[in-house]
C-alpha cells in the first residue's frame, strides 16, 4: 500500500535506505522573500542590519566576541539542570555547559501540537548539524544544539494542529493564555482522531504511543512537547530549555526594568525600521514597551498609564512603579517578553553564537540590532533553517519516467503541463506551418482585393484576422482533445505536484514529521542530519533511490 506522498509503507525492517542530495537555488523555488534572498547573497541593503554573515568563517570571531560578555553561565546551568529535574530526564550535553570554552547555537518555535508542520524538525537539525560543522572546525570548543520552546506565546491557533495527507488534526479547547502552561488532559480524544488517520500502517501504533505518552502522561502542553522533543533528539546532544522560568526570568530582569521604564526598545527599533523599511516589508511591530504580564490563563500586554505606573490592556488593571519594580525583584516570571524583546532575553540568558530561523523570523531580527546595541548584547549570526523536499522512492520513480527533474516543478504548472505534452503528443499540437502559409495567401488576397478597389483592403484584412482567430481556437481544440488522451500521464503529473507542493504549498509548512516518521521511522532524522547542511544556502531535495535488505 502507498500513502498519496508516495512513499513505501511497506518497507522492511531492516531496510537499507540510499538517498539522492540535489539543491535549487532559493530565488528559484519562488516560496522565499526579498529580504531573505537578499541576506543570503549578501546584498549590501542589509548590511547595517546584521552582525556578521552567515558563514562558517564568522565564528571565530563572534566567539572572542561573546564569551567575555558573557557571565550568567552557573545560574544558567542551574536553572536548566531544575528543569530537567522536574520532567525526570537526563541531558548528555548539560554538563558541558558548565565548561567556559562551550557555546549554544539556538534555534526556537511554538510549542505545535506533535511538532506541527515539517520545518520544526528542520529547524532542530539545522542547529544539531551547525554545531557538529563547528565542532569540527573548532576541536578545543564545545558546541551545544538548544531548541528554545516558545511556550508562552498565546497564538493557540498557530500551535493547535497539524496536517496529515488524509486531513488537519486539531486540538479544540476553551482554554486561555500562554499555550505552554495549558493543560495536556483533553488530548485523549485527539490521540484517537490521529489513530483514525495514520490507520494501520507501518509504525502508527509506534506514533500513536508517542502521542498518548507525550501528551496524555505529562499535565502541560510545554512539558509534553518538551518530553516528545527529548524523545526525537537527546541522542543527538540537544539541549530543550523553557524562558517560562523564574531563574532564567531573573537573569533578564535589569533588561525588563530598563525596557519598562526607559523604553529602550521602542527608540532603537523605531530608528531601525526607518531605514529598513526603505528597502523591505517590516515583519513586527515595536510598540513603547514590548512585555506581557503573565498569569495562568491570561498574557496582557504592558502599557505605560500616562504617568508614573503601568496598566494591563485587556483588564486595566493598574500596576504602580513600585509594584512593578517589586515584581521583577520577586516574582520575575509574571513578565514575558514579545517577539521584540524574546530574541535579546534569549541572547542574555545563553552563551549563544547563532540563532536559526525562518525567511519571517530572520525579517524581524533584522529589526532589532540597534536594540542590541543599546542593551549591551552581543547580536548573533543569523542562520536560515534548511528548507528541504523530502520524496520516497516511488516519487523518485514516478518523475523519471516522466523525464523531469525535481527543480522543473518549481516552475509555472501551465509550462510543465505544456512540456509534458508536448513530449507524450505524437502529433504537433500548432498550426505554425499553416500559419505562415496562411499568411502568404493573406498577403496576395490582400493584393488581389487592393487592385480591385483600395477600400476593399480593410476587408482583406478583416477577413484574416478573423481566420487566424480560428486558427487559435482549433488549436486549443487540439490541445484539448490531445490531454483527454493524454489522461494518464496527466494524472501521474498531478500526483506528483500533490506530493511535492501538499495544499499548494511547500512540503515542510503542509505536513508533520509523522508523515515520514511512519515509513522510516527514527532513521528519518538520521537521513535529515546526513543530508542537511546549514551553511549550503540552497534548497535541498532529498530523493529516495532504492530500497535493498540486508
């Protein structure tokens, strides 16, 4: 049996899984912005916009750079040993934390219902392979891949489904407030809603178990997604950190209190998107303080009430300075940080070289390097995640016996719907040989009807173009009656561009990682880290060739 991506799920255990690696340039895939692609070929619009460059090279420096700037790294391994301590797990990497000569490459996201869409495993592997490259380059150093779970981001409708081939997965729930602190015990119905989509093929009950123990055996969303993330990659040396944290929150404290009371965010941001607009789309909103007030069940944006004191915009409740003070001394955890200031609170908090994101985060830390400056922080080397196709065999089997390449559909579909038939017609679909012929005849009626009577050639004239305009409508009938016999071959061409491009769009942002997860299994993020390199700045494809057992 074949799932619609094409990809065997029959395969045997103990397959022996052989890959094809090809990259496309990103401005040819279409699906990547301006300012991205510009990033990525070092345009100089962008230049006062970024620290260093993203390239192996500029490591080495940025490290000199950080670690003298460095000085929360006892509290910092502190705090993260408690949180491992309170999900009952065990990191590889924590205890080289503690070691001056280690740094952090970071990457982050929502916490989506079972990882959400594809690029969040990507985004993972993306930091996993970075530090791996830099290891390498830099034996006396250790690197350690950090995924930064956004857990109190309160966009529910971002995080609380996912997509399979046979259809969404969602979570519904009245619940409010930062997703993370949200409770994981209505999850059992969603877990049956996933058993009925993945059905009984190769590995469902394996992730449908998955499912069931990360969310049905852990209270909250954060710390499910932190339990199912461990479960993927802890193998592989990554290190799950949560900023929904008292002692963390507490090492970012004097950068809140400068935020609420001097605005420094709202003044270097503002000057920075006075000029980047002049190029760019800005992707986020400044406003005059970037923070929330967190409670359980409610995120309320931090506004400035005139004079002296704060008040919460949903409530209006008042908040006096005093107060505020107390609760950044205190209790530090009931303030968050937006998509403004989470960026420089991670960058405090960690001994971090890179941060990698997507085309739309990248965008907006674009914006905030002035900012940076004014807090005192080191600006990190921004990285795009790998972006990837990832095709079973059966796909890679199927395109080559229509003669095109991977790339080819990334182009217009009327241009690779007019090559496939022109190549499977055995009949020339124009009538360009009649047409010239049409209009040598044209030209001597036209001549014939002058010499009779000069006004007789407007209606010479009439006359062709009225037939040349059938001869357009024939050719579309052919056109026509060739694809109705070209049936087949046009149906294989659909299914190929609904296995590349799910939902009219790319693979990564329209499927979840089970998709692939059920034919193969933990060796899918073992294929990624083979085939993905952070620092290649193309789009990859990763083809399956053939499939042999031991």
């Amino acid at each position: 049996m074949l799932n619609p991506y094409f990809c065997s799920m029959t395969q045997p255990t103990e397959a022996v899984l052989k890959f094809n690696r090809s990259s496309i340039a990103y401005e040819q895939t279409g699906f990547f912005g301006k300012i991205v692609l510009d990033y990525l070929s070092g345009n100089e619009s962008l230049n006062p916009f970024y620290h260093r460059p993203p390239k192996i090279d500029s490591f080495a420096d940025q490290m000199l750079e950080k670690a003298p700037n460095y000085t929360h790294r006892d509290a910092l391994v502190a705090a993260i040993k408690q949180q491992y301590a309170d999900a009952k797990l065990k990191s590889s990497t924590l205890d080289l934390l503690s070691s001056p000569d280690s740094f952090t490459i970071t990457t982050g996201h929502q916490v989506c219902l079972f990882t959400g869409p594809l690029y969040f495993i990507y985004k993972i592997v993306s930091a996993i392979n970075t530090c791996t490259l830099l290891a390498e380059k830099h034996p006396d150093k250790r690197f350690i891949p950090v995924f930064w779970m956004a857990t109190e981001d309160h966009d529910l409708q971002e995080a609380n489904h996912f997509y399979l081939p046979t259809g969404k997965v969602n979570w519904e729930t009245q619940q409010t407030g930062a997703v993370g602190r949200m409770q994981s015990h209505e999850m059992a119905q969603v877990a049956d809603v996933l058993k009925d989509h993945l059905g009984v093929g190769y590995r469902s009950g394996e992730l449908v178990a998955l499912f069931r123990k990360a969310y049905l055996e852990h209270h909250t969303i954060a710390a499910a997604t932190r339990w199912l993330v461990h479960q993927l990659f802890e193998k592989y040396g990554l290190l799950i950190i949560d900023g929904d944290d008292c002692n963390l929150k507490a090492l970012a404290a004097p950068a809140f209190e400068k935020e609420l009371f001097e605005n420094l965010s709202m003044k270097a941001v503002t000057k920075t998107n006075e000029l980047l607009s002049k190029h760019y789309t800005l992707q986020a909103s400044v406003r005059d303080i970037n923070l929330f007030y967190l409670e359980e069940g409610t995120r309320e944006r931090i506004e400035s009430d005139g004079k002296e004191g704060f008040v919460l915009a949903t409530s209006g409740s008042r908040i006096s300075a005093l107060a505020m003070k107390e609760i950044l001394q205190n209790t530090p955890e009931m303030i968050s940080p937006n998509v403004i200031l989470r960026p420089l609170y991670q960058e405090i908090i960690l001994p971090n070289l890179a941060y990698i994101g997507g085309g739309g985060e990248l965008a907006y830390w674009f914006q905030l390097k002035e900012m940076f400056s004014a807090f005192g922080i080191t600006f990190p080397v921004l990285m795009l995640r790998n972006s990837a196709l990832v095709v079973g065999q059966d796909v890679t089997q199927l395109a080559k016996q229509l003669h095109f390449s991977f790339d080819n559909f990334f182009r217009d579909k009327a241009l690779l719907e007019s090559e496939l038939l022109q190549r499977e017609s055995k009949t020339v679909l124009n009538l360009d040989e009649e047409r010239i012929l049409l209009n040598s005849l044209g030209e001597a009626i036209t001549e014939r009807m002058k010499s009779v009577s000069p006004q007789l050639e407007r209606s010479a004239d009439s006359t062709i173009a009225r037939v040349s305009k059938l001869f357009v409508a024939l050719e579309k009938k052919m056109v026509r009656a060739e694809r109705r016999k070209q049936d087949v071959a046009f149906k294989r061409l659909n299914k190929l561009r609904a296995a590349i491009f799910p939902r009219e769009g790319l693979q990564e942002r329209n499927l979840n990682f089970s998709v692939f997860y059920q034919v193969y299994g933990e060796q899918f993020i073992e294929v990624l880290l083979a085939y993905l390199n952070p620092f290649d700045l193309r789009f990859t494809v990763i083809e399956e060739e053939e499939v042999s057992t031991r």
